[in-house]
C-alpha cells in the first residue's frame, strides 16, 4: 500500500514523496502520513486512509 500512494503522489508534476507511515488499525483498515516537498509550499504532511474493499483491494483517500 505505501508503494501505491508513492506513485500515485508523484505522478503530479514537481511532488516528491519524502516519507510514508502507515498505521495498521485492523486487518481492513490504516492509516498513512504521507510527507512530500511540493514546489512553492516546501514540506507537506498529508493524512490518507486506507480500507479493504472488495476483492482485497486497498480503498485511499487523502485528505
């Protein structure tokens, strides 16, 4: 899952993705700290949250 919202964060153009934390809360649901360098703003921390849907795929969404 940390791999997933790395690529889909760098695939806007001038966002790096210094770090992801994710914290397991149940076997269906984390919660992710995503900290990127964005271009004119510096540092940004975003909070994601992931939940199982169907077929065992990962759901996100950041905030």
């Amino acid at each position: 899952m940390k791999k997933t919202i790395k690529q889909e964060f760098e695939k806007r153009d001038g966002i790096a993705v210094v770090d992801v934390v994710m914290i397991k809360e149940s076997a269906a649901k984390a919660t992710d700290f995503v900290k990127l360098s964005v271009p004119l703003f510096g540092g940004v921390t975003k909070a994601c949250s992931a939940t199982m849907g169907e077929g065992s795929q990962y759901i996100w969404r950041c905030e």
